[in-house]
C-alpha cells in the first residue's frame, strides 16, 4: 500500500492522522503590489488619495477662477463630451469585464477561498513575496494563524487537518441540534440513531465507567498473572483477547484475495502492532535481558520508562501490588514484545526490495504445531474445521513467520507459555485502557498518557468519540452525514467519477505519448492505467439495507449502561474482526469498505495488489470534490490526487504488479533504465530544495506529485469552459487561480518530514519549478527561483 499521506490508520496502532506531511510556514508574506486587487486600497493609499483629490479640489477653477460667459460655455461643452466619452469607456470595459470574469456564486465562494489564505489577507508589511521568487509563501502566507490554536497540540498542523477539524465541529454541532430535538430524532432510521447513540454514550463516559471497565474485564481474567494450574492454551488466550480486539503475537484475519477480488476473500496473517505503538522505536534499541530491564541498566531509555510506567500506573488501576513478582513479568512481557517486533520486515537493515507475501497452506503451517496450533486457532476463529489445503497469505513474507516461530520455540517451556499467558492479557488490559481516552487516571506524562497521545492523539473527547463513531457505526455514520450533513454528496460522487475519468483520459494519453517508455511496455502500462479502479469517500453499502442490517447486528445497544464504553467499543471492534473472519470463504461483498469513515483519515491509497484507489469519506465532504465550488478546486485538489496516485502503479514498486496486481514485471528493460536516468533529474532538484532523504520511497512520492500537477491541469483546462475566466476580485488569471488552489492544499506547520513524504513548502516548489504552464501564468523570468532552466519531467 502507498498512501498518499501515511499508511492507514489501524485499531490499536497509534494514530497516524497527525503526522501527515508539513512544511514550515514561518513568514506570513503578503499578496504582491502588482497582483493585487485594484479595488483594495491600504490606508496609507488611501490617505495619499484622498490628498491627491483635495489639492485638485483647491486648484479647480470652480473654486479660484471667476469665469466669464463663453469661457463657461467652452467649459460646458468640454465637460460634456467628457462625460459622454466616459460612460461609452465605462460600457465597454463592463462588457469586456462582464465576458472575462466569471461571477456566479461558485466563482465567488471560490475567489473569497483562495483569497482568504493567499497573502492577499495577510499582514501589509508582508505583502512583497514575488510569486516568483516563493510560490508556497506567496499561497500560504495569508493562512488562519488563528488555526494554528490546533496546533499547540504538540502536532505538526496543515490545511488537511484544519479541513478534519473544521468538518468535526460541523458534525458535532448538526449531532447537538438532532440530539436536543426529539421530532428529528424521531425521523432517523435505527441505523443513523445508533450512530448518534455511539456518539451520545461515548460523550456520556467518565473515568469511574472506563476504571469498572478494565476491573470487568481483569476479574474475568482471575488477575493478571496466571498462577502454576493455569493451563490455557496460548491459542485460546490468544481469541480470548481478539474478543475485544487486543491483537497480540499476530494478527489473523480474512481479507479479500488479490488474486481473485471478485470471488472469495483469503486468510491472512500480519504483524501485531506493539506496545510502544510502532516499529521503527525498537528498531534503535539494542538487544536487551530481563535483568538490563530490572537492574536499571536501560533507565534511561524512553521505551523502557515510559513501558514500566505505564505498567506501574495500570498495576494501581487495578489495585495490583507491585511486588517482585509483577516488576518480573512486566519486564517479561516488554522484552517478549520486543522480540516479536524484531521480526518485522521493516526493521531487517539488509532486506532489499520490497516484502514478498508468503501464501501457505493451513497444512503446511502443521508443522509448527508444537509452538502454535493454527488448525486448532482457526476452527475456534472461525467456528468450523479448515482443511489443510486452505490457503493462508502471510503478509511480512516468510523470513518473518519463521523468525516468530523461533521466538515461540524459546517460550515453549511451561515457563515461557506463563509468559506468554501473561503478555498477552497484559497487552489487553493495556489497550482497553489506552482505548478509554481522555480518562486514564493519570495525566502525568511519561507513561499512559504518553502513549495514549501516541495511540489516539491529544485532541477533546469529542474528536475521540467521532472517530470512534466513523470506526464502530461505519455505515450508519456515512447515512447520518449523507442525510443531515451533506445532502449534496450525490453531486459530489458525479463530480468525482468525472474528474476521475478525465484524469484517467490524460494519463493514458501522457503514456500514449511518452518517450521513456518502450514499444513493448507501452500496451500493458496503458492496460494497467486503464483498469485502475477508483472508489470515493462515501461506501456505497450506506444505503444498502442488508449492509446496514449486518452492521447493527454487530453493535451492542449503546444505551445499555452496564456496557462501559471502553469495553463497548472493544467489543464492537471485536465483532467486526471476528464476524469477518467468520465470513471466511463466503462470496466477496463487492460493496465491503475496507476503511472507516471518521472525517479524520485522510489517507488516500494507491493498493499495488488490488491496482486500486481508495479516497476516506473527507475527500467527499470539502472543498476538493465540492460540486458547488469552482472546479478549479476539484482539479487542482482531488484531481491531482488521483494523478499521484495512479503515478504509484508505475514507481518502483509499482512495476511489479500487473494490471490485476499480481502479475509480474510490468516493464522491463529498456522503460526501466529510461525511468531511472529520470529520476536522476528529480534527485538533484529535490536535494537543491533541501530534502535530504534519497531513498526510493521519499522519489517516488514527489514523482508522484510531478506527474499529478501536470495532468491535472491538462484535464482542467480540457473540459472547462471556465478555466478561461478570470475569479472576481482576486485579480488572479484563471490558471493563476488553479496554481494558488493546488499549493494551498499544502500550507503546513511541522517539525520536519514524517513519512516518505516531503514537506508541504517542497510538494509545491518541486512541482511547480518544472511547470511550464505554472512560469507562463505568473510571467516569471528564467533563472528565476520558481522558473529554473532546467525542468525535469517523467513521462
Ligand atoms: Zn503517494
């Protein structure tokens, strides 16, 4: 999967929306002198103006001069044809204004958009940034500082976010005024009423609800740690805590098979995420034992204070002591899940290329049955017997499943199964009380909190309980905001599948055309490019009843208050990854969404094996699919999203999938090494502007960014009519309009790149340096910083 911000943002994991590309947005440089709108006036202008007049006034001969008779007629007549030549002056420059500008609502909407972040509405001192010299600057610098509030959050802080936050607050509000009128509420179908209720009964949660959640569940258990009778097989501990979704060791789950996407889904097996939330933080940690953890040896490293922390604050929770015994295991259950994480294909330094998924069978996996009985696993899971030759895809590849196996072969004494026993109810004790938000106890940093920040993020419940909402009633969630928040997302799908058509257009007739490629990749590149499917923000299984109908059955009443929500919307969770599971081998549901549809994901992804782009709910709800707007703004916004992303099918990776997405070596030869004196070009250029990662991932991204600006603005100016008219009081060409809309998707605050993406400030001068178009609607000289001699281009 390549997103076109980070990968998905997954249950457990820590919350990924908040690390999304920024860019520093330091000054707030103004609107230039020359661009600006005629009409607005500074009031050092308008003083000088006004003196200007006066002095006139005083020199008038009105005022100075007494006329005589003819010298007054000839002053009459003069002022006469004045006048007359003047209003003929006025009625052709309206009628020439009246042609070239356009001034219909959406016109408008869209000028005041632009306006209100370009420099036009910033600071006066800060009005001489040459689009020339600084386009991102010359966007941004007029963008709401009021919203950078959000951002002392500790986050970094962009347009996207400001979109997900601002559509937040519009939903929390329609929620407020449906919540407090029992006429509307009578008018929701039950699915969108447990939407609202999921909402209502998360806002409802305290921290005494989420304490006597975690109690529920820790007596079920009979205590954290398993005493010398306890005999539970890993395999049942395991289930035991998938119920409420706490993944541990692995996660098992059916998926819709790449291979065959329209017939059957596929048992699948990836990485569980760990404690500390993601990889990469163990991957600096050198190996370490029990006893480094106990004897303070590793004190001063964050993970292991923030863990025991965190395991000390959840000891207290619960009312467990901290005696030897508990210092032991918890330092137990860190370094197993440490061990575990170190099988990742992503923390292997001498992999090359990218991870091979390993399809097995459930018989071959037999062999491994002293360690792990996955027969055994799977009839339980799934509720009936799997034959051997059923299929099961490990996603991180072999080398990981048999790294985890060696780990498991190291606990599989009676001592080491205890430790597993116990890591594994420590991780669901840990996950429903990460998962209870806000509400932990303690708000000391350095243990919980820190890592519920790193899980959930540190914004209000509300926006806890939103997402959660998008998560739990997905379905019902996207028919409530159709009904109530959005009745014209219709005409915004329409508009999707237009624009997303016209880019596909462009694209194939980019690869039509292009030089790079050979003769004998030509056919199946556009065969790829032509089968791309496209799926848009809204499930289409929102209006299907049946769809529906499963999702309900899946929730339990949020009205039932011996339900705390921690363990509420666990447990629903649970259901969903247990109910899926069970569907294994069951014909694909073609209307499934394989994300939810919180406001607050916006990851768009491009997935290699279905060849497939899959854009979250946001994208239908704003300005970038807005059919009432411009559609300079649809182009520039979720047009050249799609560019980018079907950009991807043809990167480094993307050469290896064929048009289904399983088919090998798309190109060969001859396109390949083209591609790569290409890439040669944006190298430089991007190292120029300050991205020092070179690493094929952080290229192909702003690759991506390249292809996707050039064919967007082609498809705009294709089938607009009104890309040839000017906004109203913007004093913007339309294509200067189309520039500024695109870098202002970019506007960013942050600390420095996060992902495989570059900054927002680089996603727009890159971009831009190499566009012909973008010099020609600013007039910028050559040489100048924004119009650099050499361009570099992909296809
Ligand atoms: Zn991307």
């Amino acid at each position: 999967m390549s997103g076109l911000l980070l990968m998905p943002v997954q249950y457990g994991a820590p919350s990924t929306s908040y690390q999304d590309d920024e860019s520093l947005c330091s000054s707030r440089q103004g609107l230039i002198r020359s661009q600006r709108s005629s009409t607005s006036t500074t009031p050092e202008e308008r003083t000088a103006l006004k003196r200007d007049a006066e002095s006139t006034y005083q020199d008038s001969p009105f005022t100075s001069l007494r006329l005589s008779r003819k010298r007054l007629l000839i002053f009459t007549l003069v002022l006469i044809s004045l006048l007359v030549l003047s209003s003929l002056f006025t009625a052709i420059t309206m009628h020439s204004l009246s042609s070239s500008t356009c001034t219909s609502l959406s016109c408008v909407t869209a000028a005041e958009t632009l306006r209100r972040k370009s420099a036009a509405s910033a600071a006066p001192k800060n009005h001489s940034i040459s689009p020339c010299d600084d386009f991102y600057e010359y966007a941004c610098a007029g963008w709401d500082e009021s919203t950078r509030i959000r951002a002392a959050r500790g986050s970094d802080w962009n347009v996207l976010l400001e979109t997900s936050f601002n559509t937040h607050d519009k939903i929390t509000s329609m929620f407020g005024r449906l919540m407090v009128n029992p006429l509307a509420m009578k008018d929701l179908t039950k699915y969108q009423l447990q939407a609202l209720t999921t909402y209502a009964t998360c806002m409802r949660e305290s921290i005494e609800d989420a304490t006597e959640a975690l109690l529920q569940v820790y007596k079920e258990f009979g205590g954290w740690l398993s005493t010398a009778q306890d005999q539970t097989p890993i395999e049942e501990s395991l289930l035991s805590a998938y119920r409420t979704n706490a993944v541990s060791l692995f996660n098992i789950n059916a998926q819709i098979d790449a291979k065959d996407i329209r017939s059957h889904t596929v048992l699948t097996m990836e990485e569980a995420v760990p404690f500390i939330g993601s990889p990469s933080v163990y991957g600096a940690m050198p190996a370490f034992s029990v006893n480094d953890l106990l004897s303070g040896r590793l004190d001063k490293h964050w993970v292991k204070s923030v863990l025991f922390a965190a395991g000390h604050e959840l000891g207290q929770q619960l009312g467990m002591h901290e005696t030897t015994e508990f210092r032991e295991a918890l330092a137990q259950a860190v370094l197993l899940d440490y061990k575990i994480t170190r099988c990742s294909p992503s923390l292997d330094l001498e992999r090359s290329g990218p991870v091979v998924q390993w399809r097995t069978t459930v018989g071959e996996l037999r062999t491994f049955d002293d360690l792990f009985d996955f027969r055994y696993f799977l009839k339980i899971f799934i509720g009936r017997e799997v034959s051997a030759r059923t299929e099961i895809v490990i996603g991180p590849g072999r080398e990981y499943f048999m790294k985890l196996m060696t780990v498991l072969r190291e606990y599989s004494t009676p001592e080491g199964q205890k430790i597993i026993r116990d890591y594994i109810k420590f991780k669901q004790l840990f996950l429903l009380s990460i998962h209870s938000g806000k509400l932990v106890q303690s708000k000391e940093l350095g243990g919980l909190e820190t890592l519920r920040i790193l899980y959930t993020g540190d914004d209000d419940r509300s926006v806890q309980c939103i997402n959660r909402v998008g998560m739990a009633n997905q379905l019902g969630f996207a028919s409530l905001l159709e009904r109530y928040w959005a009745p014209h997302l219709q005409e915004n799908m329409d508009n999707a599948r237009k624009i997303g058509e016209s880019m596909r257009r462009e694209y194939i007739d980019a690869l039509r055309k292009s030089t790079v490629i050979d003769e004998a990749d030509r056919a199946a590149m556009i065969d790829k490019a032509e089968r791309i499917r496209i799926r848009v923000a809204v499930p289409e299984a929102a209006r299907d009843v049946d769809s529906l109908e499963e999702e309900y059955s899946m929730i339990p009443n949020g009205n039932d208050t011996t339900r705390p929500w921690a363990i509420f919307f666990t447990t629903v969770m649970g259901n969903r990854h247990w109910k899926r599971t069970a569907d294994f081998g069951k014909p694909v549901n073609r209307n499934e969404w394989p994300v939810d549809t919180n406001p607050f994901n916006h990851n768009v992804h491009y997935n290699y094996e279905t060849n497939s782009i899959l854009f979250p709910i946001i994208w239908s709800l704003e300005q970038y699919l807005d059919s009432r707007l411009s559609s300079l703004f649809s182009f520039a916004g979720f047009g050249s999203i799609i560019g980018h992303e079907m950009t991807h099918a043809f990167d480094f990776k993307g050469r290896n999938f064929g048009s289904t997405g399983v088919d090998r070596n798309l190109t060969v030869g001859r396109t390949s090494r083209n591609f790569e004196a290409k890439q040669q070009c944006f190298l430089d250029q991007y190292t120029e502007l300050g991205e020092l990662r070179i690493t094929e991932d952080v290229l192909a991204e702003n690759l991506a960014d390249n292809v996707a600006i050039r064919l967007a603005y082609k498809a705009w100016k294709a089938q607009d009519e009104l890309a040839k008219k000017r906004l109203p009081g913007v004093d913007l060409t339309s294509d200067q309009a189309f520039f500024t809309a695109y870098a202002q998707n970019w506007c960013s605050v942050s600390k420095g790149a996060s992902g495989t993406h570059s900054v927002g400030k680089l996603r727009v001068l890159g971009p831009l340096q190499n566009s012909r178009h973008f010099a020609e609607a600013f007039s910028c000289p050559i040489g100048s910083p924004m119009n650099p001699a050499k361009k570099c281009s992909l296809w």
